[in-house]
C-alpha cells in the first residue's frame, strides 16, 4: 500500500488554501479528510468531483437511482441486453446494467485514481447481497468486478462469511470496501481480515503498492438501530444523544485502527446528520455523504476544523451506554464475529439490500413483461 507521507497529493487536491465558498473543498483542502460521493450518477458524481470528491459507489440502491434518473436510456439498455442473451434471467440482466452504471462512474474518477497512486479515485461496487452465506462466491464476484475498471473497489460485508472473503479477496488483490458495518467490533474484525490478505500477498512477494482498502462504518444506520431500540424498549434518554451514537463508533474504531496499525482507511458513510460530517473531519478517513448531504454541506457555511480526535462528551457516552445495543456497538469486544449477523443494524440493513435485488429484478421484468 501507497505510505500517504511519501507523496504530497495522496489524500486530497491542493490544499494551499481554503474556499470560504465551498466548506468540502476547505475540507479537502486543509485536512487530510478525503470525500468520496455516496452516488453513482454522472450528474451527481460531476458535480461532486467540483467539490473535491475522489472516489464514488454503486450498490443495487443507488444504481437503480441512477437508472430511473435516466429511464429512457436503460430501459432500452435491458432490451438490448435481453435481445444478446436470450436465456438470461431478470438477474443477470440486472446486475449487467448494474456493471455499466458502475464502470461508467468509474470513468470519471480515472484521473483522480491515477493522481492518487490507486488510494483514491475509486468507484465502490457491491457484492450481490444474496450471496451473503457463501465466502467463495463473494471473493469470486469481488474479482470479477475488479477485473471490470482499474479503479473498482469491491463491497464486502462485515458478517463473519464475509471476513472470510475480504481476506481472500485482498489476498488476491482486489481492493476491498468493507460494507454492512455498524459496530467497532465489525470494523476492527474487517480491518484485521484485510491486514491478514495483505500479509499474505507481502509473504509471497506480491504487490500492495497502489492498493487502497477501506472499511466502512455506516454511521447512520447505527443511530437509526439505536433510535429503534429506544422505542421499542421506552428507553429515557435526551434524544439529541441519539444523534451521537454512530459519531462515538467512528472516532473510537478510527482510535483502535491507528493503535493497532491496521493499514485500511475508515470510512463513514449513511449520514443522518450534520455531526456525521462536523465530527469526523480530520483523520486520514474518507467521508461518504450522499449527494443530498454535500449539498447541505456546501449551503451551510460552516468552516470544517479537525475534530475526529476529539472525544464524545463522557455525559453522552454514559447515556448512550445504558442501551446494550450501542455498549455492544461501541466496545472493542462487544460482539464475536459470528454475532454480527445477528445484531439488528446488521439484519436491517442486510434485508433492504436484499429488497433492492427485488427491486432490480422487478425493473427489469416490468420491462421485458410488462402487465397487460
């Protein structure tokens, strides 16, 4: 892997000067933070790559976004593809497109992932979430998509078949974007099963030099676990803690990855609120907000200072750790590897990817078949 001391551009552009216009290009600018565009639609991508951002993604959510921003043009896609693979299923067809939308975003960020030796300028593609019980087809999906653009880099997810994948995966030398991750016990886990593929790539003399892991923690998606947990069990707490639940995770998993010199970046992603952005600038860490929220960013006036390392109000952890989700969340040892499919953000989130498959797989049916 690249070492981001040797080479003065290798987190972010030109960071001579800040922009009193633009709070993400002053982030990218004066901080070590990259930001990454959690979309895959030319426009949005453009648009964010003005702004600073270096690298992008794909999954079945935001491919079937950018699908039906630009309907005309990929219904006649499938047709087309239908029409050249007569016995292709829904599926397959599906996920084609999904392949071109992805290799298509990942075209734009060519000149960013040439100018960052491979560490950034990368488009995030999605293993098939139905393939989650099987850690050879996951590491097989994850070099094919990697064969797709120089630039891909593959979603994984932090489940313990997945762990199993992303150290083969990495040991092959695809470059691994950990994924379904909530809970510093998932990320320190992802983190250790991409040191262990990059070991063994080192022990046979194979090269790491532009390779770039990273390893998500869906912030948001933790606070909305959290949120759900309070309801459901009447918990009394100031709400406004809630807000912090997945902002504590990051900074302490980021905490744990430097004291245990785990060379994969952290990256958040799944914003719900402005903390998510605020209170993790800093780092040599990747900030993932969809495009809706950079443009929230951007409108906000707000001037972006290093606060990653900053700790959590201890009055906030101490409520946030009378529910035993987030202490499960939150602690280094919370969870074993085969409890994280188990854990509610995990299942959650899991079955809304697996509903997107559906939902791709009814796109392109509503389009060959359409009801009479």
């Amino acid at each position: 892997m690249t070492d981001p001391s040797t080479k003065p551009d290798s987190h972010g552009p030109d960071r001579s000067a800040a922009d009193p216009g633009s709070p993400l290009l002053t982030m990218t600018r004066t901080t070590p933070t990259a930001l990454w565009n959690d979309s895959a639609d030319p426009r949005e991508l453009g648009t964010a790559i003005g702004w600073g951002a270096i690298g992008a993604t794909c999954n079945p959510v935001i491919a079937l976004a950018a699908i039906r921003a630009d309907l005309p043009r990929w219904s006649g896609r499938v047709r087309e593809l239908a029409a050249d693979l007569p016995t292709a299923g829904e599926s397959e067809i599906g996920w084609r497109i999904v392949e071109e939308v992805s290799t298509e975003a990942a075209t734009l960020l060519l000149p960013a992932f040439e100018r960052f030796h491979g560490r950034n300028g990368r488009l995030s593609m999605q293993t098939d979430p139905r393939l989650w019980r099987d850690p050879a087809a996951l590491a097989d999906q994850a070099t094919h998509f990697a064969s797709l653009a120089p630039n891909v880099i593959v979603k994984i997810p932090a489940i313990e078949t997945g762990l199993v994948a992303i150290e083969e995966a990495t040991y092959r030398g695809v470059n691994v974007n950990v994924t379904v991750s909530f809970s510093v016990p998932q990320a320190i886990a992802s983190g250790e099963a991409i040191e262990r593929g990059l070991r063994r790539r080192e022990s046979e003399g194979l090269d790491i030099s532009t390779m770039g892991p990273v390893v998500t923690l869906m912030v948001g998606r933790l606070d909305d676990w959290i949120k759900d947990v309070v309801k459901r069990d009447a918990v009394d707490i100031d709400p406004a803690h809630l807000e912090w639940a997945g902002v504590a995770a990051f900074k302490r998993a980021y905490a744990e990855f430097q004291s245990r010199g785990l060379r994969a970046r952290m990256l958040a992603a799944a914003y719900r609120n402005d903390l998510q952005w605020t209170e993790l600038i800093g780092g040599d860490v990747v900030l993932s907000p969809p495009f809706s929220w950079q443009q929230r960013f951007q409108e906000s006036g707000h001037v972006p200072e290093s606060r990653l390392d900053r700790p959590v109000d201890p009055k906030i952890l101490a409520a946030l750790e009378q529910i035993e989700d987030f202490r499960r969340a939150y602690a280094p040892d919370g969870m074993t590897p085969a409890e994280f499919i188990a854990f509610g953000a995990t299942r959650k989130t899991l079955r809304q990817f697996l509903a997107a498959d559906e939902e791709l797989d009814q796109f392109v049916r509503d389009i060959l078949l359409p009801a009479p």
